[in-house]
C-alpha cells in the first residue's frame, strides 16, 4: 500500500472521531505533518503530542490557516443546504418528538456567523446537527438513520429546520469537526436499559466507571454546599434530608459526616433527620451494611415518594415541621428511569407530599425534568451558589400555595384557560375550590396529564352541571385515566398521547421547544383513544 493511501487512512480515522484519538496509536515513521495537522484540527488540546520535529513555527501557522479554511469550507456546506432545502416538507422522527436513540453535536455562542436564509441576511448563535442512530457498533461508527440540521439566529431567536440525506449529514458532520473541534459539545442518548439497575447495586455498575463515580462525587460536593446555603440563609435550626434513589447511601453518609465536622467546629449547629430510598433491594442491604449512623436506609419507588415521607414522619425519622431537601443525584434521568412519563409520576408524587419544600440534584443521564414541569406541580427555580457548570445541576423550592392560584388566575383571566395539567390531584383539587366562582361557562379546562382522584371528577362533574357549555381538554398517556373523563361531558378533546414531548411545554421543553412543529388543530368532540397529538393548549 502506497505512502499516500496510508497517510489517507490515518487522516479519515482522526477525522471521525471514532478511531484514532492519541498520536502515539500511529508508528511514529508513518507520522507525517498533514496526519499531525488533521489530528490537531480534531483535537486542538493535544497539540503538544505532535513530535518536535514537526512542531515548528510554520506548522503552528499552517494549522491556523487550515483552520480558517475549514470554517469557509463549512459555512459554504451550511449554505448549499440552506438553498438546497429551502422548500422541503420534512417526514424524519424528529418532527413530532425523538427517535429511541440520538446523538448530536452543537455549535454555541458562534460570533461573527452570518448566513443568508431566505432572502434575509441573520447573524447565527448555534447550529445543531441531530443524527438518529439506527444501530450501535462497538469499534466503529456508528449506523446513522434520519439527521436533522437546526439553526438559531440571534434575530427573534428564530430556529430553521432542515432533514439532510446521509451524504450531507457526514460531509456536514466532519466540516464541524475540523473547523470547531474545541467547541463542538456532543449529546449521546442513553437510557435505563442500558444499565442494569435491577440485578446489580449501584456500586457495582460505577466500579466498571470509575470516571462516573468522579463526577458524581463533584455533583454531591456541589449539592451540599446548595444545602448548606439554604440553612445559612434561613438560620435554620433543623433540617430534614432525603435522598430519592440513594444506591449505597453514600451521599447521605458522606453529608452526615461533614454536617458532625462542621458542629465540632461550631461551624453550623444543627439537627439533622436523614432518609434514604432506593427500588433495589441490594442498594440498601448494601447501604446498611456495618454502618452505625442515623440516616434510614428503606426500599423505596420515586414514583411513591409521598408514602416514603409519610413512613418517615409516622416512624418520627423526620421532624415535620422542618424544612425537607428531597436529593435527586442521578435518579431523574433516562438512565434510571424509562420516559417522561414515569419521570412525571415521581414529580407529582414528590408535589402530593405537600412536605418537600426543595429539590436539589442533577446528573450525568439526559434530564427527565424542566422548568416548565416543574412549575406545573408546584415549584421554581431556587437560587443557584454553584458558580461552575456541573452535570446538569439543578435546585427548586416550592411555592407558595398564592403563587400558584395567582400564576393560576392570571391564564384564567387572560385566555379563559384553567390550566390544571401535569398537576397532582390534591393541587387540582384544591385549585378549583379557589377558582370556583372565576369560572365561566365557556371556560377550557386543561386536564393533561394531571393525576386524577374520585373527589376531582366529582368537582368536575358538579362544574359541568353548572356550567354545561364547558370545555374539557386531556391529552394523557394512560387510556384509563381517559375513560374516567369520558362520561362526564360530550363537550370535551381527549387524546391518548405515547410522544413524551406531548407533556414538555413548547416553551420550556429542553429539547422540545428545539423541534416543536406548530399545526393546525381540529376540533374533535369527545375522541376518547385517538391517536392525533395536538400541542398543548
């Protein structure tokens, strides 16, 4: 095989990201200065592995040359696509929601990036490329499927879609890598199936990731100077701390250990109620294995984490006056759980407590919650001390029962909406008590994937009969809680919805409001079961 053939293979291996990633994998003989300059393109932060004897002045000047040369290269590919698909009406499985498995690269906080789109010249702040993987080959590239390229322009924050052939995703693909290789941040789906969860305990899964452990141990650093924070800040006496999806218990032991250092200095004086649950039986066996503290190690779902809490203020394990930090390290993600719909069921058991007053945690898993979700059970963004970026940290705390019947009332007097969706039965309950007199008889009322009880139907039928020209709206994943609405008034849209984007607001939705495609939508008079997914109202 000829010298050049060879320097080519090398040169495309770099290039994709899947094969070659230190220089020393190529015999140092067949190093040339085009293979040190495509490995330096793709890994800008290696370039003291390139041998000295190439590592000259004029390599340092080539390098940035071929750098400003592949960012033409690649805003000229951008435009091609852009004129290319100007009209095209898209039919890839990014339309509606994601596909099962996904990988994509970003471009961000891109300055001086002007395309021409339509016949409008706009300045660009990040570009997506979104590749549906069909199949995972360990050792190779992966088998892409569909890929979609989302551009967002500064002006009205404005996001163009367009779907690429396979040719056109990998030309795009490689021209990111070598002109933005140091700012490229990528995104691989995951979820929890490919950890087995529920036949191996947790240490078990992270001693094959030793790397994972670390950065938890970085995101529970980070989640007790959060709580730590709420304490000084509200000169907190006593303070209840529950940890959903403990594993081993090793956050709990750990915060236990520095709450008694932190006492012995008369640092923080404080009472301390600590509570673990986790589904796998092993994680808690393992959790109270030769360990002689206070924390309560018990079997426990997140989707029932109102019971764990009534178990612990019934055992007397937490004071129920005190504040409650409920820990997600990891628990809320596509890692643990299956969908966003399961993540919702843990969201509004946690709100049907009615005894957490924060949530803290974050993790390496793609994140089953928003903003948006959050607001609708009842909590907001709590104020972050966390200065650096770590996996996907977050902190909420509840609020006020005023605040929500005022965030409540202010869509109601606005649009005739009552927004009741994603809510817990007793907060929907509650809801219409306070709004009863509010309520008109034309109002909509929005039941999407809400939690519903006997005591909440019997409200809404007594509404209907009092106002018989009202409007039910329900999209919901399960065709039983459907069925229990289906009675009650032929003046009603129910759809049975399995996209889980369906319950992330177009607005708030981390990745949704990326990909939300608006349509029109037609009225349908009591539809129980269909299949026909409008947004929300």
């Amino acid at each position: 095989m000829s010298g050049s053939r060879i320097e080519k293979i090398y040169i495309d291996e770099i290039r994709s990201g899947n094969g070659i990633k230190k220089l020393s994998d190529i015999p140092g003989y067949l190093l040339t200065k085009d293979i040190c300059l495509a490995f330096v393109m793709r890994y800008p932060t290696k370039m003291t592995e390139i041998p000295e004897g190439i590592r000259t002045e004029q390599f340092y000047l080539d390098y940035l040359d071929a750098v400003e040369l592949a960012k033409l290269a690649f805003k000229d590919t951008i435009h091609k696509i852009i004129v290319k698909n100007k009209n095209q009406v898209r039919s890839d499985p990014f339309v509606d929601g994601f596909p099962d498995s996904f990988i994509y690269h970003d471009l961000k906080n891109l300055k001086d990036f002007d395309l021409l789109i339509g016949e409008k010249k706009l300045a660009i702040t990040k570009i997506r490329l979104m590749q549906e993987i069909k199949e995972i080959i360990p050792g190779y590239l992966n088998d892409f499927g569909s890929s979609v390229l989302v551009i967002t322009a500064a002006e009205g924050a404005h996001r163009f879609l367009f779907e690429l052939e396979k040719a056109e995703a990998k030309s795009l693909s490689l021209a990111m890598k070598a002109g933005f290789a140091e700012t490229i941040l990528m995104f691989n789906r995951k979820n929890a199936s490919a950890l087995e969860w529920d036949s191996q305990s947790m240490s078990e899964i992270y001693e094959k990731r030793s790397a994972t452990q670390a950065r938890y141990d970085t995101l529970h650093a980070a989640i007790k100077e959060q709580i730590i924070s709420i304490i000084n800040e509200q000169s907190l006496s006593e303070i209840n701390v529950m940890d959903g999806g403990c594993g081993s218990g090793l956050f709990l032991k750990t915060f236990e250990t520095k709450m008694n250092e932190l006492k012995e200095k008369n640092s923080l004086n404080i009472s301390c109620h600590l509570g673990g649950f986790d589904f796998n039986p092993e994680n808690i066996r393992e959790a109270n294995k030769n360990y002689h503290g206070k924390v309560h190690f018990v079997t426990g779902d997140l989707t029932k984490t109102d019971g764990f809490i009534n178990q612990c203020i019934k055992n007397e394990w937490i004071n129920k006056n005190a504040q409650t930090v409920l820990v997600l390290s990891g628990s809320l993600t596509r890692l643990v759980l299956q969908n966003g719909f399961q993540a919702l069921e843990a969201l509004q058991s946690i709100a049907s407590s009615n005894s957490i007053n924060y949530m803290i945690g974050g993790g390496i898993g793609e994140p089953l919650l928003n903003p948006y979700m959050v607001k609708q059970i009842g909590y907001k963004l709590a104020p972050i001390t966390i200065t650096s970026e770590i996996d996907n940290f977050f902190a909420y705390e509840k609020m006020l029962p005023k605040e929500i019947f005022n965030m409540k009332l202010k869509r109601l007097a606005k649009d005739n909406i009552l927004d009741l969706s994603l809510s817990p039965h007793s907060h929907a309950e509650a809801l219409i008590g306070m709004l009863r007199d509010r309520i008109k008889s034309d109002t909509t009322i929005n039941l999407s994937f809400i939690q519903l009880s006997d005591a909440l139907i019997k409200q809404i039928e007594q509404l209907v009969k009092e106002h018989p020209n009202i409007k039910l709206v329900c999209r919901h994943n399960k065709q039983s809680e459907i069925d229990k609405l289906n009675t009650i008034t032929s003046n009603s849209m129910f759809y049975i919805v399995t996209d889980e984007s369906y319950l992330m607001s177009r607005n708030f939705g981390r990745f949704f409001s990326l990909l939300h495609q608006p349509q029109r939508v037609e009225e349908h008079a009591n539809q129980p079961g269909s299949s026909h997914s409008p947004s929300l109202v």
